[in-house]
C-alpha cells in the first residue's frame, strides 16, 4: 500500500512539472508574439504613409532596419513573411541582395501569401535586365542569361502556385520571354494559346497585339495589319494608339508608301499626344523620299525636327534631309544640314557629329572647293581625335598623309 502511495505521489509530481513546465513555455511564446506583435505595429506605424524610393534615404534606411529587426529576431511570428516581403521590396530593383531575400522567403515561409508575389518580382526583375541589356549591347548571349532566368523562375511560378492572381501574368511574361530571345515561332505559339485560354481577360488585349508585332518580324505583313486593327477597334486608350502605328509600319515596309502616310496620319489625328504620332511625323517625311518627293520629305522632316527636337528619330531625320540634298546634286543643301549635325552637341553623338564633319569636308572635296576641304578635314583631325566606332567608316581614313596629299595635289 505504501508503494501505491509513492507511485500516486510521483504521477501527481509529474503532472504539476509538466504543469508548470507547460505553462511556463505558453507564457514565454505569448511574450514572443507579443514582443513580434510590438515590433510590428512599431514599424507599421512608421511606414504609414509608406515610404517609397522618393523619400529621404535616412527614412528608408530607417524603415529597413525596423522590417529586419522583425524577420530577424522574430523568424517564427506571424509577422516574419511580411516583414521580410517588405525589406526585399524597400531594396533597389534586381539587386542580387533583393534577389537573395525573396529566395529566402519561398525558401522559409512558402506558404506565405507573399511567396508567389516574391517569385514573380525576381522573375520580372530578370526579364527587366534583359531588356535593358538587349538595349544596349548587340551581344545576345548577356540578354539571353537574364530571360532565361526569368523563363525559369516563371516556370516555377506556374508550377507551384497554379491558383496564384500573377498566374496569367506570368504565361504572358513567359511568352515575352521567348519574344526578346527572338524565338517567333515559340513566342507565337504561346500567345495563339494565350488567346483562347485568356479570351474573357483583359491581357488578351495585349496578347492580339503581340501577335501582331511578331508578325511583323515574321514579315507576314498583312496578319499583322488584321491583329493590330482587332486591337484598335478594342478602343483601349494604351494600346490602341501603337497598334494604329503598327498598321502604318507594315503598310510602310510592304512599299505601299500612300497607304502607310494615311496610317501615320490616322495616328496623329486619332491620337495626337502619343508618342507614336509625334514618331509618325518622321515617317511620313521618309514615306515621301520612298515615292521621290524629295522636297515633301525635306518640308515634312524639318517641321518634324522643329516640332519634336527630342525625338529619338530627330537627329536621324537631319542627317537625312542632308543625304536627300545630296542625292539631289544640292551641296549647299547638303552641307547646311550637316552643319546643324555637328554644331548640336546636345542631341547628336560623336560618331554623328564626327561623320557629319566628314560630309561636309568629302562634298567640298567632290566640288572641288579644296580649300574648304583641306581646312573642314583639319578640323576633323584636331577636334575629333578618337575613331568613329564604325571600324570601316571612311572617315577613319582622314588623317594628316590625307590632308598633305590633298594640299600637295592643290599645288
């Protein structure tokens, strides 16, 4: 009997250790939460209203180190996906930092409702580098590394979050992938099944219209002639003004020079502060040199310049009036708008304005003004010491032998 009493004594000992042990940990998880739930509403308070890549750098550094301290110190609260969601937002676009704590979040919390959100920020974010460095590089392999990884971390996306709101997006974005790789056939592929899958959203918009520019590169000219005036009779305000464009750009590269003008003037009438109507300016100025209506195209293109001086297609258009003066045997012509070339070295690069000094020194040349050409070439060689980039331009081939020879020849 005494034995029994022992063995109750120790089962009601047991019970009160683990009793108070219980109680002890559920306290200290109830001070956890508490303390995340402080940290929390802390730096919530602060970032209200949020603070974005505008605000003073102090603030934003002080926000970061407000959301860190709750995913640091707080990795198991309700609040540590968040958190670290937010950090990785407050960071500079595709840097690797960024990139290494969303990967952290599908790592640790992929049942965050972030977690889809993160995946799709790296992925666009490396379709983003890929664009820019397509922009600025002809070498294919550097932009084809960033879509490739973004087409992965969309593939995942569309793998393991198949109910994600980004789901759409990202087939999309997938599609765009294979358009900057200049992979027509996938991209085109993707996008007839885009169309059918996504008839009753939105995007599909977007997708016609995609369809149509893939067509053009295809040079199916007359399929994307159909596919942009599906997007322009759609009325959407963002598209529709580029679709109208399109049209133009296809009349214009199957020769039917008449045709594209009324386009390119369908665009400015319709849509008279886009981009593309004041792009169409220029166009019509060169539709007009296709037909031989050198002096409509010299008109067209210098009210384009004085109109649109910023356009990118407005240093073009003046070293263009410059070769229409000369195929017109009009040097004077020719040499006035190279001069514009070289005197603006605001809009106009060194190549360009280094080639255009050249013109006007070759045209004095072929006049046989060797005088002025002897001294435009001096210029040449002194103030434009460096190369044009063109390995074989023949500029390059103006040096000092070339000026004593002419001066010799002059003798």
């Amino acid at each position: 009997m005494k034995r029994i009493i022992i063995v109750v004594d120790l089962m009601i000992l047991a019970f009160l250790v683990g009793f108070f042990i219980g109680r002890a940990t559920e306290n200290r998880l109830g001070q956890y939460d508490d303390r995340a739930d402080k940290a929390w509403r802390k730096v919530e308070k602060a970032d209200t209203p949020p603070v974005t890549e505008d605000s003073d750098a102090n603030q934003i550094e002080k926000i970061r180190t407000l959301y860190r301290k709750v995913f640091d110190r707080y990795p198991d609260s309700h609040w540590a996906d968040d958190a670290l969601y937010q950090y990785a937002s407050r960071l500079a676009i595709s840097q690797e930092q960024q990139f290494s704590m969303f990967r952290r979040l599908i790592i640790h919390y992929p049942d965050s409702e972030y977690a889809d959100d993160s995946l799709y920020a790296i992925a666009y974010a490396n379709y983003r580098l890929a664009e820019e460095r397509k922009a600025v590089s002809s070498e294919l392999a550097e932009s084809d590394l960033y879509y490739d990884r973004s087409l992965r971390f969309f593939g995942q996306l569309l793998t393991d979050y198949s109910g994600s709101s980004l789901y759409n997006t990202s087939l999309f974005n997938r599609a765009m992938c294979y358009y900057g790789k200049g992979q027509w056939s996938l991209a085109q592929d993707e996008f007839r099944t885009l169309r059918i899958d996504l008839a009753n959203d939105p995007i599909v918009h977007e997708v016609v219209y995609q369809l149509g520019r893939i067509a053009i590169e295809t040079q199916q000219y007359d399929g994307a002639i159909a596919e942009f005036q599906n997007v322009v009779d759609a009325g959407l305000e963002i598209l529709a003004p580029n679709a109208q464009f399109g049209i133009a750009q296809a009349l214009f590269a199957q020769g039917k020079y008449e045709e594209s003008i009324s386009a390119y003037e369908r665009t400015i009438e319709n849509y008279p502060k886009s981009v593309v109507a004041q792009d169409a300016c220029f166009y019509i100025g060169w539709a007009y040199q296709r037909m031989g209506k050198h002096d409509e195209a010299i008109i067209q293109l210098e009210e384009a310049i004085e109109d649109f001086p910023r356009n990118e297609n407005a240093s073009n258009s003046l070293v263009f009036i410059a070769q229409i003066y000369y195929d017109q045997k009009n040097p004077d012509g020719s040499i006035e708008a190279y001069r514009k070339v070289v005197d603006n070295k605001d809009n106009f690069s060194y190549d360009m304005r280094r080639s255009a000094l050249y013109w006007i020194g070759k045209i004095h040349e072929e006049e046989g003004d060797t005088d002025q050409a002897i001294s435009t070439y001096t210029m040449l060689v002194k103030d434009y010491a460096e190369h044009h980039q063109t390995h074989h331009h023949p500029s390059n081939n103006i040096n000092e032998e070339y000026i004593q020879k002419l001066q010799a020849d002059r003798s």
